[in-house]
C-alpha cells in the first residue's frame, strides 16, 4: 500500500508494508513486481540508498535480482586538488550510466565540492568519513576522539549523502587475529589503516564499534544506509582468505543484524585482491555470514602484476564475483596503485566495470539483460553499421575504430573486406553468387 510517510527509512517502511515513490521507481526501472521489491527491502536483501535530503536523486536497488551496479571513486588528494578535473569526472562518470559516485576527497574541507555534487547529480553519492575527519575537524589523528568521529558521520548524512562506509567491524578482536597472521601487505584500507593506528595509538576500542548504535541512530534519521567497510581486505592475492579478513566478515554479519534491528540499510564491503579460484567460494561465504545482504566488491583484482592495467584484472574479478552473487562494483581504472586517475582513466575504468557487470547480470539471469546484445547481433547480421554504432555502449569510440581504416565496400570492415563471413554468408542464402575478382 501507499500511504502517509509514517517512516524514517525504506527499510522501516518495508517492514510496515508501505511501498515508497523509490520502491516504485526501482521496481520500474528492474522489471520486477514491486510488491517483490518491498518484500527483499523489509529483509535487508535489497537496499535502496536514498538520503532524505538527496532531492536530485534517481533511486536505485541493489541486491538480490537486481541489475550488477558500479560506483566510480573521485575525490582530491593533497598533490591533486583540482575540483573541476573531478566535475570533469563527475561527467563522465553520468554520461556512462554510473549507478553511484564516492567522493574520497581526503584534503581541506571538502564539504562545498560534497554539497554541490549532492545537488547535481541523480547518481547515489556516498563517502568514508573516515577520509574527512582530519580535514573537517582541523585536529591530528592523536587528538580525535571517538565522539569527534561521529560529528563527521553526522556531517555527511545532514549533507545528503546516500551510503557511507563505515569500518566499524575492524575491532580487538579482529586485530588479534590481523597481528597474529602475518601478511604480505599488512592494511590496505586508508581507512582502516588509520582507525588502527588510533585505535594501536590510543589503546581504545574502535569508536565505529563502541559506540555502533549512535552510528545507527545518525543514519537512521536521514535514511543513509550504512556500507560496512572491509578494513582488512587482502591487498594482494597472497593475503586472500586469511584469518583478518574472515574474522572481521565475521563481525560484518553481527554488524548487519544490529543495523537491520534499527532499520538502518546495509551493505557489506568485499575483498579486494584475490586470485581466481577463490573467488566463487568468498562471495558464497559472505552472503552466508552476512545474512544475504547486498555484497559491494573492489574488483576483487585477480594478479598484483600488472600496473597500469589493473582495470582489467578487476573487470576480470569483478565479472566472476558478480555473476557468483556480488551486487555492486566499485571500478578500478588503469591508475590504481600509480596515481590519481585522470579523466581518461576514468572512463577506462567505468568501461571495464561496465563490462563485468553487463556479462555478469547475462550470466544471472537478469530479466532483459540479453536485450541489447541480442539487438547488436540483429544489427551486425544486418551489416548495419549506423545502428551498430547506436546499440554499442560507446558508440563514439566503435565509430572511431570502424572510421580510421575504411572499407572499400561498407558492407564489411577493413579486417576481411569482400571475404567477410556474414557478408558471404548473405549473399548465399539470398540466392546470388560470391565473387571476389570481379570490380563491381
């Protein structure tokens, strides 16, 4: 039913049987019944990120028989602080259908950059506010407290963001375990590695942790749905699967069913490096221990070798983690590990993730999700290059290519010319003859 908003969250409302304006937005846009839809939202096995104050936004669902979404990280560093590159970006990112964008930025007040992004963009936005706190709060890490933490998580949600990672599963006992079973590349997490060093600095709990509830009663006001931040995800395929990493999924499950009781959304953040073989296996165990809630990966990147090309080894990751039950991709492009990304790079890495996503939801079964592939086969068949070019998802760059070396006769392309096989094949079944020699 529709009625009155008698809610703070999507999830609330599910619970309550009340079918919201962006549950009916989500079921529309995912061809599924929306009566369905409220059901997995009340179960936390589909989120809906959707900030109370994002006005701008067009709603999503990710999770269990939804499309394979992807988010694309930008933000300013210390040694790159130009926010019209990361508009640039922001750009980019819309035109090629990025369901969600992080804003990372980690220098001075980000909160102007943060705000007007809110207000533009009808992508989900989410952030660390780990990342800002040193910013926001002009104080060292030393002198933060934990309470100081969550002024920052409040910042965020009063300024609309729509999800928010928070590493709030990176606690004592999961240290242990971190310190007890040596690594290769020890923390990777920017986030998690700081709250460690507070926490080894401090002696104290994770204030994310300790005081978790007061997280939840911020978010559940503005309806902001919590990403449960892997603070201890491999950083190379030789940390995969150790005892930090499944000891803090662990504490991600308990972390869920603590939100889902205030009906705050979750999320569950995903390994990073990991070889191929263990993939499968890893998305399995998450949604077991994390009680089927929305799984948000980083590739997971399949080798550690090859730089400058890591938006392949994480479209290689990413399309089997998705098609194994992942939810969401986080893009890696080809300057990860090297450099801020820049623009090139950042359509790079939408391309790739793109690519992982689509083959992956092909793979899942995903209502429709053959639709256009089977139009470019109807078109290729056709030799029609005008509607190639329109079905393709980068139709600029298809032109291009085709453009650069063409044909002497446009039913073909300059690889095979005349001996082309749908072009023979054609003419065969249509009766005429194949000829090659003679100049028409």
């Amino acid at each position: 039913m529709t009625g009155v908003k008698t809610y703070k969250t999507q999830m609330e409302a599910a619970k309550k049987g009340i079918i919201t304006k962006e549950m009916e937005i989500v079921a529309k846009k995912e061809q599924m019944e929306v009566e369905k839809l409220r059901g997995l939202v009340a179960l936390g096995q589909v989120a809906i990120p959707a900030n109370v104050r994002h006005a701008s936004l067009s709603p999503e669902g990710i999770g269990k028989g939804m499309k394979t979404k992807i988010n694309v990280n930008l933000g300013i560093s210390g040694d790159a602080k130009n926010y019209d590159h990361e508009f640039e970006k922001v750009n980019m990112a819309l035109k090629f259908g990025a369901e969600a964008i992080m804003d990372l930025s980690n220098y001075g007040k980000t909160n102007k950059f943060r705000q007007e992004l809110i207000n533009m963009s009808p992508a989900m936005i989410g952030t660390v506010p780990m990342y800002d706190a040193i910013g926001y709060l002009e104080k060292d890490l030393l002198e933060i407290t934990a309470k100081d933490f969550l002024k920052v998580v409040k910042a965020h949600a009063e300024e609309g963001v729509d999800f928010v990672t928070i590493h709030a599963g990176i606690n004592k006992r999961c240290v242990e375990a971190f310190k007890r079973d040596k690594r290769k590349m020890n923390i990777v997490s920017r986030g998690g590695s700081l709250l460690f060093a507070w926490m080894e600095m401090t002696g104290n709990e994770n204030p994310f942790f300790e005081y978790y509830d007061e997280v939840l009663e911020i978010l559940r006001e503005y309806d902001v749905t919590i990403s449960l931040g892997d603070a201890l995800r491999p950083g190379c395929i030789d940390d995969s699967s150790d005892a930090g990493q499944i000891s803090e999924l662990i504490e991600l499950g308990y972390l869920t069913e603590r939100a889902w009781a205030k009906d705050v959304q979750v999320m569950v953040e995903g390994p990073g490096h990991m070889a191929i073989n263990e993939i499968e296996a890893n998305m399995k165990l998450q949604k077991r221990l994390c009680h089927e809630a929305p799984f948000y990966v980083l590739g997971p990147i399949v080798t550690d070798c090859f730089p400058g090309y890591d938006h392949i080894t994480s479209a290689i990751g990413g399309a089997i983690a998705a098609s194994s039950g992942a939810d969401f991709l986080c893009y890696v492009t080809p300057a990860e590990h090297l450099r801020l990304p820049n623009i090139d790079d950042v359509k790079e890495g939408i391309i790739a993730t793109k690519i992982a996503a689509h083959s992956a939801d092909i793979a899942k079964g995903i209502p429709n999700a053959r639709n256009r592939d089977n139009a470019m086969s109807d078109a290729r068949h056709r030799l029609n290059w005008d509607d190639m070019f329109k079905i393709a998802f980068d139709g600029e760059k298809a032109q291009r290519y085709f453009e650069e070396t063409p044909p002497a006769d446009r039913h073909s392309c300059s690889m095979c010319g005349k001996m082309c096989a749908v072009r023979t094949t054609n003419l065969i079944l249509e009766g005429k003859k194949v000829e090659f020699c003679t100049e028409k």
